[in-house]
C-alpha cells in the first residue's frame, strides 16, 4: 500500500513538471558572431506565437512546418560576452511565459581597407544626402511581411571578384569611416545582377550617394541591397525568383570603381550576405 502510494506521488510529480515544462529551443549556430545572425526555432506545439529579443532588438518568430522560426543579427561592434536571449511564449491556453537562454557574442576579425575618392565622389558622402537617402530606403527595410518567401541557400547577384568584404573597417581619404555595410563585388559596368532568392522587388531609384539602387523583400524582415547600379531591370511590386535579371551594375553613387554593392538586412540591421550563401537560413 506504501509503494503505491510512493508510485502515484511519482507519477504525479511527473505530470506536474511536463505542464510547466519548457520548450525546448534549438539555436543555429550554438555561438554568435559579430556581424553574422543566429536562427531561433521552438517546436509549434501547444504554442500560438512567439517573440523574442536580444541585444536590444526585439525580434518575431514565424509559424513554418512544425516549429516557429526567428532570425536575429549581431551588430559588428557589438561587444563580445554572455548575452540573454529572451522569449516570451504564448500558449494555446492564452497564457504566456518567458524563456531565457544564454548566448556567447564572439568577436569577429575585420581587416581595415583605405581607399581614396575623388573630391566629386566624395562629397556626395556629406551628412545630409546620405541621411536623406538613406531613410527613403529605410522605410522598406521596416516593413517586415508575414510570408516566407526565400527558400534554402541564397546564391551570389554576381561571379565576380571580391574587392571588399562586410564589416571592413574604412579609412576613406585617411579619415576613419565606420564598417562596410555589404560585400563589394568587381565586375564590368552592365554586368547582369540576378536575385540571389525568391522576393519581392520592393525599391528602386537612382540616389547620389548609394547610386542606382533596388532592395528586394525576401519576407520576414529579411531584404537584400544593391547599390551603385547603372539601370534597373526589375520594378517595383515585381515577384521574383532566384536567378531572375533585376540590374545591371554600375559605377555611380560613391564608388572608386565599377562594382557591385551587395547587402543582406535583417529586421533592419546589416550582416553578412555571405553567410546565407554558405548556409541554409
């Protein structure tokens, strides 16, 4: 009679801990690294949404198959150490609660490149233009759609030489310049530019200082830049698919030579594009 009265106490015990158990979450990669992002992902069940945040930023995660899926960058000069990243969990039941996981921020080596522009080119680097400009473009990098459109790896806009990578610290004209915001790529001007993903184009315009330039909306938050264009092949509203023509590049805007400037943003923020070339995101 005292051992089942021990069993139906353990086995109590046990469905009390399953009901305020927490899901499990699985972080790709386990680390994070200046400048790169970390997807986030929570097993669907019981659950009807999910937020989080993390180093300030506050993030959404997506229902996708079975699980809820968020991805969230690290600024490059972010200052390397343990960081909370927070969820807060909503349940079936209307009922939320908060799960924290802790997360290593590791510094990321960036190579310092200087490089000197002509006074016409360089004055177009003048505060005013590129605020102007850059909060035109900002207005589509807030808009976050609900619908995934990417899928698996995303493939370079371009074959072409790396001549500078993202995050290089810049001396322009032996002034320090903040971290290249993309990755630049050398070819010809009227080289074709492809989308690198399925999305949206979702701007188009020539600028002073960023050139002709076009961002495509891959869903989620997450969108690619490219500047410096020398005509558009795409407009804007237009689906696209990977591989389709959406540019030529160019050599306008501040730009020491013909090139392409590509750059990933995610919810806002810039990270390296060549990470989701490398992995599947």
């Amino acid at each position: 009679m005292i051992r089942l009265f021990f069993f139906c106490l353990a086995f109590l015990g046990l469905m009390v801990a399953s009901l305020f158990a927490q899901p499990i979450v699985d972080i790709s990669p386990s680390v994070a690294w200046q400048g790169k992002v970390i997807e986030v992902k929570i097993p669907a069940a019981g659950i009807t949404g999910v937020e989080g945040k993390f180093l300030g930023q506050k993030f959404k995660l997506y229902p996708q198959e079975d699980n809820f899926v968020g991805i969230i960058g690290v600024p490059t000069d972010q200052k390397p150490g343990n960081y909370n990243l927070r969820l807060i969990i909503t349940q079936t039941d209307g009922k939320t609660i908060e799960q924290v996981e802790m997360l290593k921020v590791w510094p990321t080596k960036f190579p310092v490149t200087r490089y000197w522009l002509k006074p016409s080119r360089n004055k177009l680097r003048a505060r005013n233009i590129i605020d102007n400009e850059w909060s035109e473009i900002e207005k589509v990098l807030l808009h976050e759609s609900e619908k995934r459109l990417w899928s698996g790896q995303f493939a370079l806009p371009v074959k072409g030489e790396k001549s500078q990578g993202f995050g290089q610290l810049q001396i322009i004209n032996g002034k320090r310049s903040g971290s290249h915001k993309g990755v630049d790529l050398a070819v010809p001007i009227g080289t074709k530019v492809f989308a690198p993903n399925a999305g949206q184009v979702v701007f188009t315009q020539k600028l002073k200082a960023f050139g002709g330039t076009v961002v495509v909306d891959h869903g989620q938050g997450i969108h690619t830049l490219y500047f410096h264009l020398s005509k558009f092949a795409a407009e804007v509203g237009q689906d696209v698919k990977q591989g389709d023509l959406i540019a030529y590049s160019g050599n306008t805007g501040v730009s020491t030579g013909a090139h392409l400037h590509w750059g990933m943003s995610v919810h806002n923020l810039r990270v390296d594009p060549e990470q989701w070339v490398k992995y599947e995101m």
